[in-house]
C-alpha cells in the first residue's frame, strides 16, 4: 500500500468527487484480502485507482485506457519522472512570468509543437517522447476545461483556458502518482483485451468506466479519442460484464443515468437485469425542462453481494 495519491491530469468524467459515495459500494474482499487483482480498462484520470492503492494490497494491477497520449503520460510518471518534472518545472516558471497576450502565443506555439511531435510518435519516428507528454501536460492545465479534443486529423485543438497563474504540474502529486505505479501493467489497448494480460476470476476487482451515454437534452462528452463510444459500443460493454460476471470477478460499473432526463429510459435495466443497479449524487446540475434545476445522479452498477 502507498500514501493518498490524486490524479495529475484533469480528465472528462473524473471520479474525485465521487470517491467517498464509492466506499460504500466497493466489494467486501477489498477490505478481508480475498481481492488480490485489480483492472481497470477505462483508466481516464485514474481516481478511484490512486484511491483504492492507497488503502488496499494488490498483488496485480492492470491498468488501460485506449487513448494513446493518455497512456504514454502515465508511462513517463511511471519511468522516467525525473527527466520529466526537470521539463515541467521551467515551463511553469517562464510560462507565468508572461503577461496574458504573450501565454496565449506561447499555448499556441506549444500546442503546435505538440501536434508535429504527436504525428512523429503516432507513426514511431520520434524520440522525444518525454518531451512531448510534458507539452501534453502543459496544455492539459492551460487549455479551455482541461479537455482533450481531436479534430479529423487527430490533431489536438482545444483552444486556449485564460487561467491567471496556472499550476501546471505538481511535483508532490507526479511523485506520488509514480510511486502509486509500481510493479503495475500499464496497457493502451480496446477494453476486451486486458484479459490478455491478467486472470481474471473471483480474486479480481474489475472497476469499469466508460464514456458515459449520453443524457438527452444535455451537453454530453463521449469520446476522448478518435472513435467514439456509441450506443452500440454500450451494449457490447453490458455484454463483456456478463462474460466477466461469470468468471466470478467482481464488477463494479458507473454511467450515466437516463431517468435524470428521461424516467422512462429504462436501457440499463434491460441490458444489466439481475445485476444491482444503485444511484450516486454527481454534485452536477442539469436543467430538466419537466422538473427545473436540480442535482444530477449517476449509476452504480455491481454483480454483488453475490
């Protein structure tokens, strides 16, 4: 086990703020020892992994996400997180002693250097790749609301955020992130594949958190790589938890909740029936055209108590 780490990236659909709801959904065998593996195939920004390390024992951990970049900046914090903060540290510093016209010039300088960079490594004809996950970095803390974006080309081009004085790393955190790391597989690959590089039976913790389906009448974000996950990628995802249901892992699933735009929406029931469906507080608000402002929820969906 390792101290608290937090996540050093902002991330579309992070779970942070749900951290404290999920202790009380979280399998028994976490907390007797009878949970020695742990996978996550959506990893994002890594919350409820850095959460559950710093309080539980795994004997192995197998972590993914497809998208590419993401995983090549957890690779660096892992490997090479000297070489890394030694990049950081002078951009932070040069980056706000500039006044505003002159970051916004350099966000685009840097947002450019990026994407050659990020062309080089998609076709395995760089070198520079520490390089270019601290430009990664950058520009994930700098951009507008931390997203990450490609256009057609799969070039990034999130525009500039206007944030006065941003942090753009923290070394305690980076630190603590590469300690949270070791001895764990870090793979960028499609979901279903992770089984290829870990058993997966009833020692197993599977914690699962795709891009969200869509809520109706809400601005919804789906994708965060070239393809998006679409409704026929959700069924396929409540078919693999099946298949993995019967290997006797255990499985905790989150997504969106459509009964907060729509209390006939009842896809996940249908297509996670006989599984408990539990709802979470997001701390976000949405405005229903039925029912006005209020808080939205998210759902929480597990194959036990078994």
């Amino acid at each position: 086990m390792h101290r608290k780490a937090k996540p050093f990236l902002k991330w579309a659909g992070g779970k942070r703020r749900l951290l404290t709801q999920f202790e009380d959904h979280y399998p028994e065998g976490l907390k007797n020892g009878k949970i020695k593996k742990y996978v996550e195939p959506f990893l994002g920004g890594g919350a409820v992994y850095l959460s559950l390390q710093s309080k539980y024992k795994f004997k192995k951990v197998v972590l993914n996400d497809i998208n590419h970049e993401l995983m090549l900046s957890y690779k660096t914090v892992q490997n090479n997180i000297d070489e890394l903060i030694s990049i950081l540290k002078p951009i932070e510093e040069n980056f706000n002693k500039m006044n505003f016209e002159s970051q916004k010039m350099q966000y685009y300088k840097i947002r450019n250097e990026y994407n050659i960079e990020k062309s080089n490594i998609d076709k395995n004809k760089s070198e520079n790749i520490i390089e270019n996950v601290a430009r990664f970095i950058f520009l994930n803390k700098t951009c507008f609301n931390g997203l990450y974006r490609l256009n057609k080309k799969g070039m990034f081009n999130v525009p500039f955020g206007r944030y006065l004085r941003p942090r753009i790393f923290d070394e305690p955190t980076l630190r603590g992130v590469n300690k949270a790391l070791k001895g764990v597989k870090l793979l960028c690959d499609d979901y279903k594949n992770v089984e290829k590089h870990i058993s997966i039976d009833e020692e197993t913790f599977v914690y699962i958190d795709p891009p969200y389906r869509p809520l109706p009448e809400t601005v919804s974000f789906t994708s965060y790589s070239k393809e998006d996950f679409l409704e026929k990628d959700q069924v396929g995802l409540s078919n693999w938890f099946k298949y993995l249901d019967k290997k006797g892992a255990y499985l905790m699933l989150s997504n969106s909740d459509p009964t907060n735009t729509n209390p006939k929406d009842r896809f996940f029931e249908e297509h996670y029936g006989g599984f408990k469906i539990d709802k979470v507080c997001a701390g976000r608000i949405i405005n229903s055209r039925v029912n006005g402002r209020r808080k939205i929820t998210e759902l929480v969906i597990k194959n036990y108590p078994k």
